[in-house]
C-alpha cells in the first residue's frame, strides 16, 4: 500500500543550496545532509564547515553538526567549506 493510498501525500519543499535548487521530502534536513547537497560525495572538516540558512522557522540561522532544521518550502541554505591551508 503507498502512502498516497493511506490518504497521505508526501510533500516536497523546494529548498536552494548554494544557489541550486534542490528537492527535498522529508520534514527536517540534518547538517550532514545539507552539506552532501553543497559537495556531494566530498569529504569536509564538519568543525571548520559553516551552513547558514534564511527563509526558515526560527530565530537561529545557523545549523550547526549534528543538529537539524525543520525545511520550508523556499529556503536558502548557504554552505561555507572549511579554509584549507
């Protein structure tokens, strides 16, 4: 049975990361996640790693390693690698 049969329909949000738009399903994005978004497939420094994020829920708009943010349709999130020497 899908989830459509259940009377449910899965809603997706259209988020911009790093200026491309990206399509996403679920409820809440993780740091991790975002950052796969950014540099797919890329290793990162998650200490050095900045994601910014604008158009969402909340007063803080920066996520942080390990935490996670409710998605809004129309967010921006701005991903910042770490400097490397």
């Amino acid at each position: 049975m899908t989830v459509e049969a259940l009377g449910e329909k899965t809603k997706t949000a259209t988020i911009i990361v790093n200026t491309r738009a990206q399509h996403w399903s679920e409820k809440k994005i993780t740091f991790e996640q975002v950052v796969e978004l950014a540099f797919p497939g890329q290793p990162y420094d998650p200490a050095g790693t900045t994601v910014e994020y604008s158009r969402g829920h909340g007063s803080d708009h920066a996520l942080r390693p390990g935490k996670n943010v409710e998605v809004k349709d129309g967010m921006v999130f701005d991903v910042e690698p770490a400097n490397r020497s």
